[in-house]
C-alpha cells in the first residue's frame, strides 16, 4: 500500500469516528480527517 492509500485510509477511519456520537477535547476530527483526505489526494504534487 502506498503512502496516499495510508493517507486516505486514515481520513476515512477519521471521518466515520467524526460521525459517531463521541466527544473529542479540543480537536475535531472531521477537520483533521479532511485534511489527511486533502494530503492523500495532493501527495503526488507535493512529491514531485
């Protein structure tokens, strides 16, 4: 699996954790799984 396939994994795991009915001090996990799903879907720009 590649780094972008790990990257997206990771915000979709985030995204579904973001939907369930539990509370996370201080960071939102939507907001960090939309920003691993940016990187994952930027990570050839930025590698080349």
């Amino acid at each position: 699996m590649s780094i972008q396939g790990i990257f997206y994994l990771i915000a979709v795991i985030l995204l579904v954790l973001a939907a369930l009915p539990i509370s996370s001090r201080g960071i939102s996990l939507a907001l960090l799984g939309a920003a691993f799903a940016l990187l994952a879907f930027s990570w050839d720009t930025i590698t080349n």
